[in-house]
C-alpha cells in the first residue's frame, strides 16, 4: 500500500495497522498496560531474588545526580583546573529545587513527565499499540526514572517535534529553548535546524515558511545560549565556562580511536553499538538527501515531513559529536540518541514505508557486519573475549537489530514485537539495578 506524505502542517497518515487493535486499544490503555507490565515483572524478579535492589533515596543518587544536586543545593561552581558542575545545565537542577523532592521523588516525577510525554507523542503521530509498546520497553529509557536531564528533555524536544508536525510555531520554539536550558543541545541543534531548513525550502511554495521556522528555531537555541551563559557570568564570573569545563570530562575534538569502546562494558557496548548504527544510518540518509538536492533540477527531491528531517538532522548531530569528540568511546550514545522522541519518530517514519524487497536487507547486513568492525568484532581483540564469543555476541546484535527493521514485513509480527517487549523489559530493569548498585551504566 502506498503513502503520500504531506507538509508538517498538515495530518500526516498513520503508520498502517489493524482497525481493529487501535479502535479497541487506545494509546492511553496501551501505555497504562505497559505500566501495569513493568510493575509486575519488576516485582516476580524481585521476589525470586533476581532483581536485589530497588530504587531509594539513597541508592538511585549516583553518578551525575551528584553535580545535579550539588547545581540545586549550592548554584553554580567553577574550576579552572579539574571538573566542576559549569558542565551541566541549570533547567534541570532548578525545577528540582522549585519541587523540593529528594532524589527518589524526583525519580518518580521524572518518570511521569516522560509518560506524559510519550503518550501525547504516540497519540499524535497515531502510532499503533503494539509499537508503542515496543518504543516504551527501549531498554535506555532506564534513565527515565533516574535524577537526570533525559526526561525532562524528552518533554521539551517532542514539544519541538510536535510542533513542526502539527504546524505550531510556539510548541516549536518553546520546545527548542527548553532543550537548549535542559542540555548543551545548541551543538546539536544548529545544523540540524539548518539542514531541514534547507530541505523543507526546496519543496514547491515553501521557502517562505521554510525560513520563517527556520528562522524562529535559531532564534530560540541563541536565546537560550544567551540564558544559560548568564546565568553561569552571574554565579561563577565565566560566561562560558561550560565550554572550559568539558575538557575535564574527555570531551574534545579528537580523531577516533579504534577498536571503540565503552567503561560501561558489554551491559551498556550493545545497545551504544545500535545507536551508533541508527546514527551511521542517519548519516547516509542525509548525505543521499544533500545530493539529491544538488541535483534537485534533474531528479525532484523527496518531500520528506520536516518533523523527519529533524530527528535525522539530530541523530547525524550526535554521532559526529561522539565520533569526533569522545576519541572511540561509544559512552552514552544509546542514552543520548535511542533514549529521545528523536529516535521515536524515525521508528514511527521507518513503519509508515513500504515493505523493502529482501535483496535489500542483504546490502543492509553486509554493511551492518562491516560496522562492527570498528569494535574489534572480528580481527581485533574484543573486551577479553575470545573470537569465537566475539562473533555470536554481535551475531545476536544483529539478529536482534533485524528483527526491528523487518518487523513492518513479518508475517509472525505480534509474536515477534512481544519476545523483544519482553527481553526489553528485562534488560531494562537488570540496567537499572546495574546503576543502583553503582556499576557504570551510562
């Protein structure tokens, strides 16, 4: 069945499913459903001794819920010489000072903002339940329930998202500057705006409004720039001292070093290997789009939804950014890319496409096998295992990202997106009694 795609401003059409489980199952249901899933997985586990720890006060500040706290306790500190907590940004810290939580309340406010959030999202991008399911089991959004920025920048960037979907110029730029408040997302933001700026101005009658949006975005992500350097100028007398400060944290421009790694080890190395494909995908996306556009006076360009080109202009945003700045780690790439609305909508996008012949999933995993490589998967030594382990590691990893791209096709489609909704839950709540125990999962 075939799909004509319109502009952002208007009802863009659903990601094909059966009448009959969306009529029946509302997104609202699903979600609650997932809820009520997780609850009960969570505490079989816990009961049989297989999950030990469960969130607390005590246990869930870890890692960076210290600098976060410290922001909201003390305000701003700066060093010249070591880390300081100028690395962070203020939105976060300051809505838990307004709130007055401890960190396990804040955790669960956290939590909630995102659930809201996703469920707004799935209902108007009209995403089938069994998907939203499966998006809402994506083991990364552990972090969802931790003091940490993901869910707070979940709200904000589909609030930008949505806006561009639904044509809603404020949603637009209010979501932009509360990113840009949330997280150094300026960096990334920038081209991204440029590029489907660039996109959406190509397409028949629409340059106007491509650099009207285009425009209003850039002016949103100065201001709120603007905002968070004085803030900083205020409280410590640097007004970029967020940008001093990242060299303490390894993040510097730096030619990638191979094999790639993670301090996370194999808990956290699959899943930053699947963000590093979809940003690898992303990237080519992209670069096809930019010839195509070059050659747009022989070959028309297609007419993507901007809201798409976006989240493509993101994900290409945050693999360059780790490729270039982390020196070959793969560190927090699964949290920074699968863990947004960013990578929702690409799903979302994937499943509205017609089926794709076989022979092309063939060219797809000959490329993904070659992807590997850069983690020593094969020739190279890979995080003390031996070969043969080496290779049914990523040959799960495969299997595993596979069953993803194929599932618009497969004919055992409900059977196969419940064993994923389920292994997904599991390695979520496992990955979250990895960070309660203090182990790195980042």
């Amino acid at each position: 069945m075939a799909f004509r795609f319109k502009t952002a401003l208007n009802p863009v059409p659903p990601l094909p499913a059966p009448a009959s489980f969306a009529k029946r199952y509302p997104i609202p249901v699903v979600v609650a459903g997932h809820l009520v899933l997780l609850a009960a997985l969570g505490s079989v586990l816990y009961c049989f001794g297989i999950i030990r720890y469960l969130p607390t006060n005590e246990n869930i500040a870890r890692w960076d819920v210290y600098w976060y706290n410290l922001i909201r306790e003390q305000g701003y500190s700066y060093s010249a010489t070591s880390m300081s907590s100028t690395a962070f940004f203020p939105l976060f810290p300051y809505l838990w000072r307004l709130t007055g939580l401890n960190a396990f309340h804040m955790g669960l406010l956290n939590f909630s903002l995102f659930i809201a959030a996703f469920t707004w999202l799935a209902q108007q991008l009209r995403l089938p339940g069994r998907w939203a399911l499966l998006l809402l089991s994506t083991p990364p959004l552990l972090f969802m329930v931790i003091p940490y920025t993901e869910a707070l920048f979940f709200v904000f960037a589909t609030l930008a998202l949505l806006g561009l979907h639904r044509g809603r110029l404020s949603w637009w730029m209010l979501g932009l500057l509360g990113c840009g408040l949330t997280r150094s997302a300026s960096t990334m933001f920038t081209p991204a705006v440029l590029f489907t700026t660039l996109l959406w101005a190509a397409q028949p009658g629409q340059v106007r409004r491509a650099l009207q949006w285009g425009g209003a975005g850039l002016l949103a992500i100065t201001s709120s720039v603007g905002t968070v350097a004085f803030i900083q100028w205020y409280q410590v007398g640097e007004p970029f001292a967020f940008v001093a400060t990242h060299k303490f944290w390894g993040q510097k421009l730096q030619w990638p070093q191979f094999p790639f790694a993670s301090p996370s080890g194999i808990n956290m190395l699959w899943l930053d290997a699947l963000a590093l494909w979809v940003g690898c995908a992303a990237i080519a996306t992209c670069l096809w789009l930019a010839g195509r556009w070059l050659q747009q006076r022989q070959r028309p360009l297609p007419a993507l939804p901007p809201v798409v080109t976006f989240a493509l202009g993101y994900c290409v945003s945050i693999a360059l950014f780790i490729l270039l700045y982390q020196g070959g780690s793969v560190w927090n790439f699964s949290r920074y890319l699968l863990a947004t609305p960013f990578f929702v909508v690409l799903v979302w996008y994937l499943g509205t496409l017609p089926a794709w012949p076989w022979p092309r999933y063939l060219y797809l995993l000959l490329a993904t096998l070659g992807l590997w490589q850069v983690f020593g998967a094969y020739t190279l030594e890979f995080d003390n295992f031996g070969r043969g382990q080496a290779l049914w590691y990523f040959a799960l990893l495969t299997g595993y990202l596979f069953a993803y791209l194929t599932l618009r096709q497969l004919r055992w489609q409900r059977e196969v997106i419940m064993v994923l909704y389920v292994f997904n839950l599991v390695i979520q709540l496992h990955l979250l009694e990895c960070f309660l125990q203090d182990y790195v999962v980042q």
